[in-house]
C-alpha cells in the first residue's frame, strides 16, 4: 500500500466515524430532548472513534 492511500484510507475511516456519529445524533435526538445537544455529543463520540480507528497500534 502506497503512502497516499494509506492517507486517504485514515481520512476515509476518520470521516466515517464523523459521519456515523452525526446520524445516530439526528436518529436519537428526539429521545434526547435536544437536537442540538444529542447531534454535539454523537459527533464527538464519532471523532474520537475516528481517532482511535486512525491512530491505533498494531501489536
């Protein structure tokens, strides 16, 4: 695997996780109480599943 898709492959999986996190924010907001607060919280979650998905270490 090349240097660039290895790049790409980080910052496809990083936005994923964001992406996810915003939806399932959308999706649970309603149950929340606030929309704004569920859609804040559920991103974080995904930035740092992202984080820990990119920068992990193989054993």
């Amino acid at each position: 695997m090349s240097k660039k898709s290895k790049k790409q492959a980080k910052r496809g999986t990083f936005a994923l996780c964001i992406t996810a996190g915003l939806v399932v924010g959308v999706g649970l907001g309603p149950f929340v109480g606030n929309m704004l607060l569920s859609v804040v919280i559920f991103g974080l979650l995904g930035i740092g599943a992202g984080w820990v998905f990119t920068h992990r270490t193989r054993s």
